[in-house]
C-alpha cells in the first residue's frame, strides 16, 4: 500500500482510493507530483505560484494541471479567483492511496503500479539527499531535530498492517493538529518511512 498523505482542511474527500491504471499513470510524472505536493504544503494556489514554486512556465504548469484535473486528482477553485483571468487550484483529496493488489492480474497495469512506486521512492530518496547536500548553516539551525531511523522486525503480515496503521495515526496527529499561534515560524517538514518484507 502507498500512501500520500497531507492535512488541508477544504479537501473534499479524505482518501481518494487509487484503482484506476490511468490515474496512476497520470501520477507517474515528476512535475505532477511535485505539483501535488506543493498544493499538498502550502493549500490552494494559482498557477503562476505553482510555477514560480517549481521553476516552470506557466504554460506547462497549467498543461499538468489539466492533466491532474482529468484524473480527478486536483480540482480548479474558483471562489477564490480575484477576478475572471485569475485561476486557482487544489487538490481534491486529502491523500492518495493505492494497493498493489488492485493491480495484479494484469500486468499492463502493474507496470504501471511499479513506475508510480518508484517515482514515490525516487521523489522520497530526492528529498532525503537534498538534505544531506544542504550547507552547514541550514544544518545547523535545525539541530537535532532531522533524523533517520531503521529497524529489521520480525512480523505476520496482520502485524505488519497493525504497525501501519499505528505510525499513520502518529502522523496524522502531528499533521491534523492546529498549528499554534505562538509567533514562531514553522517549515515543511517531509517524514517518510517504508515497512517491507525483506531479507538483511
């Protein structure tokens, strides 16, 4: 199972199950998904935000946007246009996920499974190295805080979905929770972990 998950108050369904190839293929592509998770962090925006976000023209930004839109995974958000020419986007989920047995069977389909899980793999290792290539000062004004964690467990697949569920729960405490208004300021944050089967 994969999920992608993000706390947004104005989603309209919590989880959008993924069972659809074609969606997934619409996953299945860097800036769309780097487009996801900028919507996912910072809410509703409008395109040209999304672009200078990414470092994009606008033009391809608002290409991927309607391609997202056709999958139903992001939805334009007119309320909050300013006027006729101005065009705001959100996400209409507030995560996605998919399980690889909706997909066996078939293996068009499970191609397309596998690249979709390793584009999330790819975006987490990414994310993960541009930390480490970060200066010194970033580093160290962040302290103790960032961290890494690994564990060889040994469990029933009962045991392994228990763990799961618990270690989503944790996260969604910390990412539901209302954000203080305390006058410091809080940064995204990207946490990620994997529980597979696997032999050391």
């Amino acid at each position: 199972m994969h999920v992608a998950d993000v706390s947004f108050e104005v989603m309209e369904k919590q989880v959008r199950q993924v069972t659809d190839a074609r969606v997934l293929a619409t996953l299945s592509h860097p800036l769309r998904r780097r487009l996801m998770d900028v919507l996912k962090v910072y809410g509703p925006s409008t395109v040209s935000v999304l672009a200078e976000r990414t470092d994009q023209a606008v033009a391809n930004v608002s290409h991927h946007l309607k391609v997202l839109a056709a999958a139903e995974l992001v939805q334009e958000a007119p309320e909050l246009a300013r006027d006729r020419r101005e065009r705001w986007w959100r996400l209409v989920a507030r995560s996605v996920r998919w399980s690889t047995a909706d997909f066996a069977g078939d293996p068009a389909a499970q191609a397309v499974q596998q690249a979709a899980a390793s584009l999330n793999l790819d975006r987490h290792a990414g994310l993960v190295r541009d930390w480490q290539a970060a200066g010194d000062d970033v580093h160290e004004a962040w302290g103790d805080g960032p961290f890494s964690t690994d564990r060889w467990l040994r469990l029933t697949p009962e045991e392994l979905a228990a763990l799961s569920e618990e270690l989503n729960g944790v996260l969604a405490r910390w990412g539901d929770r209302e954000v203080p208004d305390d006058g410091r300021r809080r940064e995204p944050v990207f946490l990620f972990a994997y529980g597979i089967p696997a032999q050391p």
